[in-house]
C-alpha cells in the first residue's frame, strides 16, 4: 500500500531546511512537529543531511532531544556505512582494473568517491550502478560471478532491462548493478556519449570514472520520483503545486540542486533540455526543474523548468487522471470491463 502523502508545507519546510541553512533559526520557528519532520526525513533518507543542518545552529535548542539524539545518530551510522562501501567498491574496482575492466559510477554511488558537498556521509546509499559497454559488462559479470559475487533476490538480469544482474558478496553489504545503459529509455547515442564525457577520479580510485556534470543532472532528471506510481501522479498534478509536491523524492531532489549549484552558469540548459526530449523525457526534466526551484530555491531557467498542463490523453471525460481512475478501477476488479465499454 502506497503511504499517505505528507502535507505540502511540511515537505516545503523541510525542503528550506535542508536548501537553505542560512534561515535555519526562522525555519525552526515554524515547525510544528519535529518527530513528523523526523519521519519525512527518514521516509526519503535525508535524516544526516538533516543533522548537519541543525547541529551547529543557534537556534538547536527548540528541536527536542530525542529528535536531535536520533538525527546524531543517524548521521554517523550512515558516516560508517559509506566508508565501509567505499573500501569494498575501490576494493572491487582494483580488481576489475587489473582485468581490463574500468567502469562509470551512476547517481548515488558518485557520493562516496566525489561528494558534491565533501562530506561522504550525507547520502544514504541503495546499491552502486557500474556502466560500461556491453562487451565489458559481460566480462565484468563473469569476473563477479567467478570470485563469488552472487544474485540479490529479483537481482536477475531481464530481457528489457538496461543493465544486467544486481549482485553482492556475501559477507559484505555493498550491492553491485552492472549497466550496459545509464537508463531504461537512453538511446544509443546518449549511452555512447555517457561513457565517452566520463571524467577520471585520482589514482586512489582504482581506476572508476564519473559521467559529466551534464549527464549526471539528466539521469536524475529522469529518475525524478522513486517509483512509477508516484511518477504518473506528480506528471498529472503538475498544474497544481500543492498537490505534486508530496510526490517528490527529496533525496533525489537534493542531489539535483547541488548539481545545478555546482554546474552554475556553466550549465548549458537547451542541451539538457534536448537530450531529454530525446528520449521523451522533457516533460520530467520541466517538472522537476519547477519543483527544485519551488521548494530548493534553485534559479533554473525555463527552457528546463516549468509547471506543464496535464496532457489531454491523460483525462477521461469525467475530468478525473485516466491513470488515477485504472488504479482505483483495477483495484476492485473493473477495469477491464470499462475499458472494453469506453472503446466501443
């Protein structure tokens, strides 16, 4: 069961917090209910980012103890994490090095070898995606397969998946997913470039590599929401702020500001904007510029960020989302039936 939305100014109020450290005594003033604000940081794993916020502010001392004894806590257990993964993935990295094998680090796994804010224990890692061309994919799944690196459970590769098996060592916790496109929809062109405007990491790094700043910010653009139930409604509910905004996967919202901060003017934004509608993803890449302005204070451009109107293909004559009304009538077992119905 999808959890209920949290409200739009409790999410807009940990957004600032989170965006903005600077007017964290004002923003303290207005929160209600830390152990909410506590929740939603758990449900979307900023709670260390969290704590780095409040830690060293004067105004600390409204936040209750139990709240800030949690938040502590969760900052240095994930601080530990990601150390620990780091040593395991450069560890593996200097293996697959030795056999002519130098992968590309995707989205979060950059965190723990080039942290936008240089502090590596800010993001709470899943599993660490390695792309690399196909050929060497291949080879690289035989090596993991040969030194004992074993299948998660669902971990399998798919005929339409666009990596392969998603493995790990027993014994240890780093999880490993071997891509042979960055995303599921990348075109050949995009995945090519991927690989050839990938930059170098120092020697430590044992040969992994990190895509552009350019390509990172497209592949969190189109990665936007955590899953695709949530993705189709935040894309309906784009002309209505207050409602798209409890879909939105903070973490991953947060990424992408820090990009566009770092990127600054060098961003070249009708290029991220055509390599989205490339593979028919303008329209996350709008949303998701609007909504990092909106709630992380970020100055993106139009050409990039925008409130859309929802597509007429989307509405049924009732006025209800075509998408929201399949999920309640296959819930109950009708959709098929009104659909052969409204078809004739």
């Amino acid at each position: 069961m999808t959890p209920k939305p949290p409200h739009p100014p409790v999410v807009a109020t940990l957004s600032s917090i989170l965006s903005s450290p600077e007017r964290c005594p004002a923003l303290f003033e207005s929160v209600d209910d830390w152990h909410e604000l506590l929740s939603l940081a758990h449900r979307w794993c900023v709670s260390p980012v969290l704590w780095v916020r409040v830690r060293n502010s004067t105004a600390a001392a409204a936040i209750p103890k139990p709240v800030l004894d949690r938040l502590q806590h969760d900052y240095h257990q994930n601080f530990r994490r990601n150390h620990a993964l780091r040593e395991q993935l450069l560890a593996l990295a200097k293996r697959l090095q030795a056999n002519g094998v130098s992968p590309v680090v995707l989205k979060g796994g950059i965190h723990l070898l080039a942290p936008p804010s240089g502090n590596p224990g800010l993001r709470v890692m899943g599993d660490v995606d390695l792309l690399m061309p196909p050929e060497e994919a291949l080879a690289c799944e035989a090596h993991l397969r040969d030194w004992g690196w074993e299948v998660t459970p669902d971990g399998e590769t798919r005929e339409e998946d666009h990596h392969l098996s998603r493995r790990h060592l027993p014994g240890q916790e780093l999880l490993v997913e071997i891509h042979t496109r960055p995303f599921y929809d990348a075109t050949d062109r995009i995945t090519a470039e991927f690989l050839r405007d990938s930059g170098s990491l120092p020697p430590a790094c044992e040969g992994l590599r990190i895509p552009s700043l350019h390509h990172r910010m497209l592949h969190n653009a189109l990665h936007a929401f955590s899953d695709f139930v949530m993705a189709h409604r935040a894309i309906q509910f784009m002309t209505y702020p207050d409602k798209v905004v409890p879909f939105v996967d903070l973490r991953q919202l947060l990424d992408y500001a820090d990009l566009v901060r770092i990127g600054g003017d060098g961003i070249d934004w009708k290029r991220l904007a055509a390599d989205a509608e490339a593979v028919g993803g303008l329209r996350r890449l709008h949303q998701w510029g609007f909504l990092a302005n909106r709630l992380m204070d970020t100055r993106i451009p139009s050409v990039a960020a925008r409130r859309c109107a929802v597509p007429s293909e989307l509405r049924t004559p009732t006025g209800l989302p075509r998408h929201l009304m399949r999920l309640g009538l296959e819930a109950v077992g009708l959709w098929e039936p009104v659909d052969r119905w409204r078809q004739k």
